[in-house]
C-alpha cells in the first residue's frame, strides 16, 4: 500500500517540519532561494519547495526520511558550478533542494596513510590546501575549484586536468558515507588500499549524480608532493602533432605528465576579448595549442631538460613550431589561466554549445576538423589513465554558426553513423537537462545520418501533425500516445507536433514542450527528434522520425 501524503499547494506544515529538523538552515523566501534556483550559466532557472542546508549527516538523513515520506522530490546540489543544469530543478515542480555547503568540516588528515576524511559540502581548493600543509597533493583540479564541493565532484565522477596522471574523482577515493534515497544512512568510510572483501559499493555512488542516494562524508587518497613541476605552453602543427608531442612526453618523462589540453585559437581570441589581464604567452598566432604540466620528485633542472628535449624532438619533426616554459609559479598561473578561463568567456560570450562525442583518439582526430568547417562552437573529448589511446583533453571553440550540419556530417562516415552524441553539455553530468543551440537530440548510436539531414531540412514530407495547443499535460501525455500508436499502424513514419501559438502562456508552453521531448525520449519507437523554436506567431514544433520495419530505413 502507498502510505506518501499527497502534496498540497500549501507548503507550511512541510516547512514547519524542515524548520525543527535544520533551523536556520531553511530558506524559503524567494529572494533567499534565487541562486540555488539558478545554474551556472544562467540559461536555466527553476522551482523549489523550499531550499534546505543540513548540518550534518544527521539532519540530512531526516530531511531525505521525510521527503520520501511526503513524495517530494530531491535535487541535491553542490557548489552549483556545473555546466548542464543538472542541478538545477525543473520549472513548475514541487521539488527541494538539498544544499550542502554547511556540511564543510575537513574531519581528519592523516599523512601518514595518505587519507583525509571530509564532509560533502568541503570546497575543493581547500581540501587541495589542507593536503599541501601536510606536504601531500590531492590531485583533483578543475577551474572551478575555488567554489565546487567534493559531494559534487564524487557525483558527476569529475575527471579535472590531471586525469592523464591520476585518474578519474572514483580514483581518488577509498570510502564514503552516503544517505539513501529511504533516508538510511550506510556508512562505507574506510582508509584501507587492500580491501578485497566483496562487492565495491562506493562505486555504485560515484557518478551517479544523487539518483542513488547523496553522499555526506569521503575519505580521499592523497599523493605524494611533487618536488619539481614544470609549466609549457607550446603551439603546433595540428591535433595530430599533439598526440605525437604526448607520446615524446611520456617516453622520455614517464609519468611524470599530469595534464595536456589541447586548446585552438579561436579558444584564446574568446579569452583575450572577455576575460582581463590575459595575454598570448607566444608571439605569433598559430592554429593550435598545448598546454602540459609535469611534474615529479627530482629537481626542477632535470626534468626540465627532459622536457625541453621533447619539445626540441617535436620541433625538429615540425610538430611543435613554438614554445614558452614557466619561469615562475606567476607564470604557470598565467598560462592555466587562459586554459580555465574558456568557459567564463563562452558564457561572457553568449555561446553554450558543448558537443560531448564518445570516440577513441585516433577516431575522433579526423573529425576536429570537420566540426571547424561547420563551426562547433565546442567539441569535447576526455582522455583515461592506462589507456593506449588515451588522448589529451581538449576544448576546442571554432565559429558557432551551423552546428547541426558539423554533427550530421561528422556522423556520416559510412552506411550508418558511429558517433554516440550525447545529450548534454558536460562530460562530467550525463544526466543533464541541457541542450545544444539547435536543439538536436539523437537517440541512437546507429542513425542512419542521411535520413535525419533530410528530416532537419525538410526534405521528408511531413505524414501527419498533432497540435497540442490548449491542453494541459494530461491530456497532452495521452494525445502524443495515441498519435503515435496511430502513426505506427498505418506507417507513417515523419510527424509533427505543434506546442504553442503565442496566445497561450509562454512559461506553460515550454514545460510542456519540455515534457513532451522527455516522453518522446523514453519511447522506443522514435528514433531522433529536432525542435524548430516559435515562429514569429509563436507557434514552435517538434518533428519526429519513427522506427519502421522496412529496409533500409531502420
């Protein structure tokens, strides 16, 4: 039997409960709630209940007990620093959202072993710091470092420049304390390497951004120090010539590379246009870029002569035609800066296309450049340790103008397409609820690429349209079901589904919309969808390319 408590449009007996539970760790004034409300980007703005800040494990356990309890929703959320939306709660739901950044405490630090036991809501710059005044490293870095939270970097399993070297966030951790979805808390907090008794379940936690329960506590492993670090910042011939200098690299410095992000420059014109104080570390302009730190625990002279013989290899084979190494710390800062700065200046900039492609490297290298014909605004690939063809990470910016032609033609590589496109804009959040600028969502691997070209330029001749104008989304939900089950049985396979004519509320007709792209994903039967946005009548459309049993148009 379903004992939940329908919710009400009346809130205050919930909010009386969450106030005895967290106190003034509740914010429910509108004002107070806004920048939980609203992702990183600004592009996505949502509702709430109510925004809920626990202070310990404790409090967190009993606000999830009672939401479970109520039938309330959850949004668990960080240091709100994503790119995706994730975190943000839809428009219109009767939703709470979890913060935790009262749950701060760095718990313990033992150098001895190597650990440090922190509470979720921990900024990462500062357990970095803690680790660096007991001469350990903690090896996770990210531009956003000075503001996310290691909850949040556990969730979304956040890879951060140094992955090459150290790995994913899962590879950084050795136990972790998690509140469940019931409100249970199981605690698998452990500072032991050689465990091998039984099934890993922190795992099962890690990546999966809160939908298994949200993590409260985490004992991390820390690195050694490296003595000696060296910063280079070199241009070159092409992508190809990266994975060559990549290969220099690590055959004459072994594991000493812990970061290599390839950078175009388009990427740097973004940076030097929006964001102060930066400047071309080289003289002259060049296409591409690379930028590489290392480091170990010999001296700084060794393993720069190391490093400079790769570089000076790479040029004599014309791979690298420029060069500059840090002098000084200011100036390994510098040159990161203009690597972290990107997606300040994309968002200064008003672009947000992120094209996510799971590919290995030397698949993937023939594509750079077809996205740059096309004008992607960002093509995003990440390299993984132990990998033979683990390539650098890379974000690449070109002129956005026709990303949806760059993606089409990027898949049309034989009789069907190969690239998975994701539907987000974040390697680190796949469960996002962001979309590219043309709003294209592919939903299979293999879509056969010409058929969804002619579906986007209107070349397939539309069989049959549903307006939905009017309705609420109830009757919606049931209308799409029938439309399609009716299109199936008399083989239509292009249709079209009309969502607004400017009459109606605008905010109601985008959650409908919304609502209808999440019910056409879950079904089977379609096999792609693109959105036209509203028409100067306001009248906006989704058109669909169904399954069909005949050949050749799977």
């Amino acid at each position: 039997m379903n004992t939940h408590t329908p919710l009400k449009s009346d809130f205050t007996a919930i909010h009386a409960q969450l106030a005895t539970i967290v106190g003034a760790g509740l914010l429910t004034a509108a004002d107070d709630m806004a920048p939980f409300l609203r992702d990183w980007r600004g592009i996505y703005t949502g509702n709430a209940i109510a925004v809920v800040r626990p202070a310990n494990v404790d409090e967190l356990s009993r606000v999830v007990a009672l939401c479970a309890t109520h039938n309330i929703s959850i949004v668990p959320q960080g240091g709100n620093t994503g790119m995706c939306g994730a975190a943000t709660p839809a428009a219109g739901a009767h939703a709470i959202v979890i913060g935790l950044s009262r749950m701060n405490r760095i718990l313990d630090v033992d150098a001895l072993n190597n650990t440090m036991t922190v509470e979720a809501g921990c900024i990462l710059a500062n357990i970095q710091q803690a680790a660096t005044a007991v001469g350990r490293l903690f090896p996770l870095s990210l531009g956003a470092e000075g503001s996310c939270q290691i909850g949040g970097n556990l969730s979304t399993n956040a890879g951060g420049v140094n992955v090459l070297r150290y790995g994913n966030t899962r590879d950084q951790v050795l136990g972790l304390e998690v509140v469940l979805a019931d409100g249970r808390i199981w605690n698998g907090l452990r500072s032991l390497r050689k465990d091998n008794t039984g099934y890993d379940l922190k795992q099962l936690f890690i990546g999966a951004e809160g939908t298994l329960g949200i993590i409260s506590t985490a004992v991390l492993k820390l690195q050694p120090r490296p003595r000696s670090q060296v910063v280079a910042f070199a241009a070159i011939e092409s992508p190809d010539a990266a994975v060559a200098l990549l290969a220099m690299l690590r055959a004459r410095c072994g594991d000493a590379v812990t970061a290599f992000e390839l950078i175009s420059r388009p990427c740097l014109d973004l940076v030097f246009k929006n964001i102060p104080a930066t400047r071309d570390p080289l003289g002259d302009r060049h296409d591409w870029y690379v930028l590489t730190e290392l480091g170990d625990a010999g001296d700084d002279a060794a393993l720069q002569s190391r490093v400079e013989a790769a570089l000076t290899e790479s040029a004599e084979a014309g791979g690298v035609l420029d060069a500059a190494i840090a002098a000084s710390g200011a100036q390994a800062a510098a040159f990161w800066k203009l690597r972290e700065s990107i997606p300040d200046a994309a968002r200064i900039a008003g672009h947000d296309l992120d094209v996510l492609i799971k590919l290995g490297f030397r698949e993937l290298q023939g594509n750079i450049l077809k996205a740059a014909r096309y004008g992607v605004w960002s093509l995003r690939h990440g390299g993984g340790p132990g990998r033979s063809d683990g390539p650098p990470g890379f974000w690449d910016v070109f002129d956005g103008q026709h990303a949806t032609e760059a993606t089409l033609e990027m898949m049309n590589g034989g009789p069907e397409a190969t690239l998975i496109i994701e539907r987000t804009c974040s390697a680190t959040a796949p469960l996002s609820v962001a979309r590219n600028r043309h709003n294209i969502i592919w939903k299979m691997a293999h879509l056969p690429a010409r058929a969804l070209r002619d579906l986007r330029r209107g070349r397939w001749a539309i069989q049959s349209h549903l307006d939905l104008h009017g309705m609420n989304r109830h009757e919606a939900h049931e209308q799409v079901a029938v439309f399609l089950g009716e299109a199936q049985s008399e083989g239509k396979r292009c249709l079209r589904i009309v969502h607004g004519r400017g009459n109606g509320s605008p905010g109601r007709e985008g959650i409908l919309r919304q609502l209808v792209k999440n019910w056409l994903a879950r079904r089977k039967d379609v096999l792609a969808f693109c959105h036209a946005p509203p028409n100067d009548g306001g009248e906006g459309a989704l058109w669909l390319l169904l399954k069909t049993e005949k050949p050749g148009l799977r």
